[in-house]
C-alpha cells in the first residue's frame, strides 16, 4: 500500500491538493488517499478524479507518529510536526515509511506526504 497523505487549510482547492500531490513525487503508485478525518470531504473531490480510497485518519493518531518536517502551525493545530507526514504513516500502517517527506503546494495550501506500507 502506497499512501499519500495531505493537509491543507480552508479554502484549498482540489488543484492545490494535486499540485502538492505532484510536488511530493505521488504518481500511478499510490494506491490510497489519507487526511485528518475532519478534513476528509475536502479530499472526496481529488480522491473521486484519482479513483482512489480515501482513508480518514483519527484526530487522536496524529500526535503519535513521528515525522521528519516541524511546523509550528502543525504542532499547534494537531500536536504533530507534518499533518501530511502522520496522516501518510498512519493510513500505510503499521510498520509504514516515509518515501517523500511533506511537499507544499505552490499557492502553500495543501501539503503531501508519501508512505509506503511495510508489505509494499
């Protein structure tokens, strides 16, 4: 499994979201979308184009993945360094890895991360 996982802010577009899919190296090879659970029906729009599930991940999950990126907003927001990082671990599952660490858009709305699962 192949998971890219995004975080973005109110008002984000479907082609923010695909520009930081993009930026982040997301090709043919993922295989799931993931976001904060509470975000999720920003994300219905791109996952129905891409064809791909859309994996909601728990607010309480965040805070205990570690991700390489910091950001001040994450942490303050969701108790984590990298929405986008956490939220690509967590839907790739136990044993997950960071492929490509978190990529922003280029209107810095939306951010991407990529995970590969342990048994991909």
């Amino acid at each position: 499994m192949i998971v890219a996982g995004f975080g973005f802010r109110a008002g984000a577009t479907t082609e923010s979201l695909r520009a930081a899919l993009v930026s982040a190296g997301g090709g043919r090879d993922v295989t799931h979308l993931a976001t904060p659970a509470d975000k999720a029906e920003g994300m219905a729009e791109l996952a129905a184009q891409l064809a791909l599930p859309l994996i909601p991940i728990a607010a309480d999950r965040l805070a205990s993945l570690p991700t390489i990126t910091r950001s001040p907003a994450s942490l303050g927001a969701r108790g984590t360094g990298s929405v986008a990082e956490a939220c690509a671990l967590a839907g790739a599952g136990e044993g997950a890895r960071l492929r490509a660490a978190r990529s922003l858009s280029p209107d810095r709305m939306a951010t991407c991360a990529i995970a590969q699962g342990a048994s991909s």
